[in-house]
C-alpha cells in the first residue's frame, strides 16, 4: 500500500485551505450556525462548485469525482480545522452510500446527480439518540436495540393503499435534519413476526412531515427533531432485496465504517488546528518580562499535545485507506481533540475561560462529537469485542 498522497490530493487540500481561510474564520462560522439552514448557503454551492465537494466519492456516471473515500476524510480534514458548517457529513457520509448501496438503479440515478452536485441535501433520520449504534460504531446493529420494535416507540412504517408506504413516529436528534431536502428514515416494519428495518425516502414537501431546529452543544453542528404522522414515504431499493432487512443492517454497517474515517480525519483537523492556534497565542503572550511558551512546563504540555495531536493523525490516514479501522481511529481522534481544545482553554488563561472565546468551539464540538458517535471508551469496546480480544479460548476454537 502506497500510503503518500498523489498531486491530486495535495491539490485539492490547498485549494480547499486556501477557500475556507478566507471565508470561515471563526466569525464568519458563528454567523452562519445563526443562520436558519445552520450553514452558509453560498460557501457549500461554492465548494460544490470548484472542488465538487459533495461528490467526492460519488461515482462519475452519476455526475460525481469519483475518488475514494480516503479523499473524502482528506478534504474533511480541513473543514475540521476550520469547523465548517455545512452539509457535507451528513450527505456525503451518510446518506450518499446508503443510496448507493441500497437503492434501485432509477433512484440512484435520480438522487445522485442531484446530491453530487449540491443542490439537492440529505440527512439520515434514525430513532432516539441511537446513531452511534445504527451504524454499528459502538455495538452490534440489531434492530431491536435502536430502531425500535413493535410498539416500541422508534419510528413505525406500514403499507399505504396506494401500494406506497406510510411512517408515523419521531426522530429526536437528526444532523441537519431541519435543513435536509431529503430524508433517509430508518424504520421498523413487519411487527412481531417479521420485525425488520429498512430505509425510506421522504421528501421535504411531504404531507404530515414536522420538523424543528433542536437547541445544541456544538452549534456547528445542527441536529432537528422530525415528526412523521402519516407520512407518504418510498422504500429505499426494491422490495425483494428488503425481504429480510439483513442488507439495510449491512449497509448502515459499512457506511458507519468509512463515516467513522472521515470523522477521525475532521477531529484531527479540529485538534490541529486549536493546538496551532494555542502555540501563536503562548509566543506572544508574556508573563515576568517573557512569553510563556519559553517556560518549561509549557513546553512540556505542548509537547504532549504535539504527540496526542499525531498519533491521531496517523490513525486517520490508516483509516482512511482501510475504513475497518475506522473505529479505533475515531476514538484516537476524539480523545485527542478532547484533551487538546481542553488544554487549549487552560493555556489561553483568563481569557479562554470565557464562553464566547474561540477556543470553546473546538471543546464543544470534542464534547457533542463524543456524545454522538461514542463514548470513547465503547467505540474501542467494540472494535475490541470484533477483532476478538474478548472472547475465551473455547469460544477461539469454535470460531
């Protein structure tokens, strides 16, 4: 494996550095989280425009890149440094595999393109705060432990009379589902008998369809509540593939699996980039006559950011060049961008106390990160339980 970037990425890294240094500092993000879409409408159609952004890892014959997803974690790396508000977790990460996993050829060809090109959004919908566990981050994603079951709660669908689909429930915390032109609802169908989840296909025009901006830690990161009564939905893929609801369970598996890449890749821009700006700010800052960067204790913690900051960084390239390692690297990642905005408040002093100083962004979006696709401690958990560190010589043998 050739893990040195080609000319293309490095490329596609400067431009898009050199695109959000001048159109996302830190006032500009808190401007366009106040906005009602969550996100600067005219910086994402740029993006989509001259680096095709949304379409990184969309296939060309439906209007997208066509890279891989090691160029998609590449490109989020700098929209973790800069904290970018915007659509494309959400699309490009989630949504966009689903579509291309499970839908018919007619669906991909009428959502893709639009989806490439940006000017169609999606959001994947699932019940409760459950999304580390529908993609199968932090345990195993059956449906009975998320999705709901029965009259369980969770979100329900039952056949229509016109042959379509009908959904009734709730989900509570969905990334930019307030914003989204397009929702995926994952939901549990077939009662006791024949309990299953699938995915659906719900327009933002549809009847019966709510949907609220939620208050949140990490304004950079927007979540809505969606409210489905009765609301025409299309199944995502055909009918006979989703006769057992195994094949939705897989693709939520796989998605998570590069999702989890491409978030190690945005966490380790975020902790990068607050421990650059902590360096800048120990140089000039000065105590007793010197800066405080020059005292030894200083240096010492600086230093072990440094190799916090690193560690990570390799882990998320590894990742993103084998997306089955996506969840160790996620929680090196998230850890790492925890102790590093945490540091970077306490060697900012006085100042970086204060709420409304930058360097609280970065430690809200380490803590809301953490509280949507972790805890730390559950992802390793779980990556541990699969690679088989947990399981008993007897149990080895059988396997």
């Amino acid at each position: 494996m050739d893990a040195a970037f080609t000319a293309e990425q490095d490329e596609m890294r400067r431009t898009l550095r050199e695109i959000l240094g001048k159109r996302c500092g830190p006032d500009e993000v808190k401007a366009a989280v106040r906005t009602a879409a969550g996100h600067d409408r005219e910086l994402w159609q740029q993006l989509a425009r001259q680096l095709g952004l949304p379409g990184i890892a969309v296939a060309e014959e439906y209007g997208g890149v066509g890279c891989t997803p090691a160029d998609l974690a590449l490109a989020c790396e700098e929209t973790g440094r800069a904290l970018l508000p915007s659509p494309l977790l959400a699309t490009a990460a989630l949504a966009v595999p689903l579509i291309t996993a499970l839908g018919t050829p007619g669906q991909r060809s009428a959502l893709l393109p639009a989806l490439a090109a940006g000017g169609l959004t999606a959001a994947l919908a699932v019940p409760g705060p459950a999304l580390s566990t529908a993609l199968a981050l932090t345990g195993e994603n059956t449906p009975g432990e998320w999705a709901g079951g029965g009259r369980a709660g969770g979100v329900q669908a039952r056949p229509g009379e016109d042959g379509g689909w009908r959904l009734y429930g709730e989900a509570a915390q969905v990334l930019d589902g307030h914003s989204a032109s397009l929702l995926l609802v994952a939901a549990h169908t077939g009662g006791f008998a024949r309990s299953r989840t699938l995915l659906f296909l719900v327009r933002e025009d549809a009847a019966g369809l709510a949907r609220s901006r939620q208050t949140t830690l990490d304004e950079t990161r927007p979540q809505g509540r969606v409210q489905l009564r009765d609301t025409p939905a299309e199944l995502l893929g055909a009918e006979a593939d989703n006769a057992t609801g195994e094949a939705v369970l897989a693709a939520l598996a796989a998605t998570g699996r590069t999702a989890s890449a491409v978030l190690a890749a945005e966490a380790v821009g975020a902790a990068g980039q607050a421990l650059a700006r902590t360096v800048e700010y120990v140089r000039q800052r000065e105590q007793f006559g010197r800066p405080i960067g020059s005292f030894q204790a200083v240096k010492h913690r600086l230093a072990d950011l440094y190799v916090q900051v690193q560690a990570a960084r390799s882990a998320a390239y590894y990742a993103a060049w084998d997306p089955r390692q996506g969840g160790l690297a996620l929680a090196q990642a998230l850890e790492a961008l925890r102790i590093t905005a945490g540091e970077a408040i306490q060697l900012h002093g006085g100042i970086g106390f204060t709420w409304e100083h930058d360097a609280h962004l970065y430690f809200k979006r380490a803590a809301a990160d953490e509280l949507l696709f972790g805890p730390v401690h559950r992802l390793r958990a779980h990556a541990a339980h699969r690679a088989g560190l947990f399981t008993t010589p007897q149990e080895k043998v059988a396997v």
